[in-house]
C-alpha cells in the first residue's frame, strides 16, 4: 500500500527533477506533477486520519 511518505518522496524527486530540466515547458511539467503528488499526499494523510480515528483500516 503506498502511503503518505510515499506521494512526499515522489513530490520531492519530481522537484529535483524540475531543477535539473532542460525547458521550461519539461520544469513546468515536473512542477506540475509535483503538485499532484502532494495534493495526493494530503488527501491520503486524512483518509490515514480518519482510519486512526475510527479503528478501521483502509486499503488503496
């Protein structure tokens, strides 16, 4: 299952990615995705949350 450090780890990678690219439209790209990974992070943190606060356990 694939948590919260997960989409982080990638969200950082992507942005070292981005610093290193060769066009603004490929760092635009990575920058983007980065986004995404941790709005995914977020999202994922408070199903986490929420799993915690009522005993269940949630699998993706």
């Amino acid at each position: 299952m694939v948590n919260r450090n997960d989409h982080l780890s990638e969200a950082e990678r992507l942005e070292r990615q981005a610093e290193i690219a060769d066009s603004v439209h490929a760092r635009a790209a990575l920058l983007r995705m980065a986004q995404a990974s941790r709005g995914t992070a977020a999202l994922v943190g408070m199903f986490e949350a929420c799993s915690e606060e009522t005993g269940t356990s949630l699998s993706f």
